[in-house]
C-alpha cells in the first residue's frame, strides 16, 4: 500500500504530466470501489490540472478541478433537463 505522500506524488505526476489524473487511483488507495453504489458512473472521473491551483501544492496536499459524471435514479430523470 502506498504512503499518502506516494499517493500525492503520484497524482500530482499525473497531472503535471497528463493534465489529468484518474479519481480510481484515489478510489482504490482508500479501498472505495467496494463502497461505491455506482461505480460505473465514476469509471471515467478525473482531476484536472489547475495552473492556478499549483501555487497550493505541497508535499501533503495538492488542488485540482474535478470531472465526473453523476447518477440519477430513472424516476428523477423526468424532472432533469
């Protein structure tokens, strides 16, 4: 298991290098997937690099925009527009 300071590190590669770093490779540290009532909807979620946020980062902490989808329940998606 990694450190959390092996865990920042690596996402804040990720973004650096990718502009972007998957949210499973969090999921998975914290052992979340098992936990996840959808986690098909959060397949493709991600952190995205925020050159403003950078100026934050240190070696315990880093900030970034967040992508995912959401789930709605099928009797809901009537009132969504």
């Amino acid at each position: 298991m990694k450190s959390d300071l092996e865990l920042i590190a690596e996402m804040q590669g990720a973004l650096i290098r990718d502009g972007a770093c998957p949210m499973s490779l969090m999921f998975r540290w914290l052992d979340l997937p098992s936990c996840l009532d959808h986690p098909d909807v959060l397949a493709d979620a991600r952190f995205t690099y925020d050159e403003e946020l950078r100026d934050e980062w240190g070696p315990e902490w880093l900030s970034a925009g967040a992508e995912c989808n959401v789930f709605i329940p099928a009797e809901l998606v009537p009132f969504c527009v």
